[in-house]
C-alpha cells in the first residue's frame, strides 16, 4: 500500500488521481499537523457529547451505527476548518469539479470490541458510499482524515483494490479475500472513488479509532443532509466562498418567482461545468 507524502512530493497530486483511476484510492500523509489533529479529538468528542444528549441514546442506539457523528459542524466550529485544506480542494477539483458540494462530513468514532464480540452493523460490512455505476464517470470522491493512526488492530479501513466503477458487484468471497486494511499515520487523507467497495475494520486495540469522512459529489446530485437549512445562512455566510460552495450555497433551489427573477450576482445558484 503506497502512501504519498504530501509535503515532500510535488506530484503528489497526479500520483493520488492515478491511484484513484487504477485501483480507487490513494493515501496522502502528512496533510494534517499535529496540533491540528490534536483540536480536532477534542472537538470530536465534544461533538459527540452534544449530539448524544440532543438525538437520545435510545435513537442512536437504534440506528445501528458505531459511533458515527453526523452534522458535527452544527456543534462545534472546528469542523468547518476541512473545507479550508489546500488538498481537499486540489482532489475535489480535479474529480468532481471546482462545482462540487459536499455530501456528508461524519465523524467515526470506533469503539473497541473484545474479538468476537464486534456487532455487525452497515459500516462494518463491505458496502459502496455511491453505489451508482454512470459507464466510467466520477460523480462523488471521498477523503478520509486519520486522527489516530490507522492499523489492522484497530480497525483501521479495509478496501478492495480495482472494485471500483464495476457493473457488477464483486462476490463477498472475493471482498474479504481481496480487502486491504488501511495502514497510515495520523493526519493522512484516504483518497477513494465512492463506488469503491470498503468496510471498517475489527477495532481490537482497547481504544476508540477516531477518523472523519468527507464525500463529495457533483453539484447536482441531493446531499445526504441539506447543509445550508441545518446550519442556517448566517453561519453559512461567514464562512469562506469555497466553503459556502462545497457546502451548497449555490446550488439552492429557487422556491418563488422572486427568487427565479433575481440577478445573476444574486441567484441561489451557479452556473459551472461538472
């Protein structure tokens, strides 16, 4: 499993879009520094705190997930700082358009399990983030940040290399055969094409794994949460133009004939290629 380093690699970038055309991923380290990593554990886990007292244990519970934090950025600023990352905007850019938005932003949290004892849940088992197949054509990208170190102990992300962009669904024989745990320092970004087939691995260390995925998608397709009704334009409007971008800013859709007849520096949407 080739990692690129960022920071020492000009060409990172073009050997990352290989990577993602050959086999459907690529790992870039040294994108996230120390003590950035550092505010983001403890941002993480204060996210969870909010989000856990305002959804109820019972919900969460009996949504059959495994620490997954959804819409982080409505409880803690912090998160809003990835749409920032020069690399982000370099891998979107050249996948899924300068247009692109984003469709979710989840925190994961991994518990650990005694072996055996891991409960079978979605994330678990091999899956698709985009299980759409358009004859070649890149429609969402995903970009996994390591907060901890990745290994096979503690569940770190398995994916099957070249199951991406297939018609077909590969044999689940073939997926646990196949399926390479991800292996990376903390504050490397997994690059992967969303229809490439992955599952979390077994966190048997004793300790959470901590991990926030991004997926981005072109801009016409729904977002899994709509970002800019959840956070709310005043919050959205403070944010850099990228951001408001990446979050949707400019792809709304006009509810009125007010808003069909504005002018073109004030419609709710862009025009862009992608």
């Amino acid at each position: 499993m080739t990692i690129v380093d960022c920071k020492n690699n000009e060409a990172w970038l073009q050997q990352t879009l290989e990577g993602l055309r050959h086999v459907g991923y690529a790992i870039v380290a040294n994108v996230l520094d120390p003590s950035f990593i550092e505010t983001t554990r403890s941002a993480m886990y204060d996210a969870q705190k909010k989000i856990r007292d305002s959804v109820g244990e019972e919900r969460l519970r009996n949504a059959g997930e495994l620490g997954v934090l959804r819409l982080m950025l409505k409880h803690n600023s912090h998160f809003f700082k990835f749409f920032e990352i020069p690399e982000v905007h370099a891998v979107v850019n050249h996948t899924v358009s300068e247009t692109a938005i984003l469709h979710l932003q989840n925190g994961l949290v991994l518990p650990s399990f005694p072996k055996g004892e891991i409960p079978s849940v979605f994330q678990n088992r091999f899956h698709q983030d985009f299980p759409r197949i358009l004859n070649g054509y890149m429609a969402s990208v995903n970009t996994m940040f390591a907060i901890d170190q990745f290994t096979k102990e503690n569940g770190g992300t398995l994916l099957v290399p070249g199951t991406h962009q297939q018609a077909q669904a590969p044999d689940l024989d073939y997926l646990n055969a196949n399926a390479i745990a991800v292996q990376c320092p903390a504050g490397s970004m997994i690059v992967f094409d969303s229809t490439l087939w992955h599952a979390a691995g077994a966190n048997e260390s004793g300790k959470d794994r901590l991990a926030i995925n991004h997926q981005f998608t072109r801009s016409y397709i729904k977002q899994q949460i709509d970002y800019v009704r959840a956070l709310g334009a005043e919050i959205v409007l403070s944010q850099q133009s990228r951001t408001q971008q990446l979050l949707g800013w400019y792809t709304r859709v006009v509810t009125s004939l007010d808003e069909y007849y504005k002018s073109e520096q004030e419609r709710l949407y862009r025009r862009g290629q992608g």
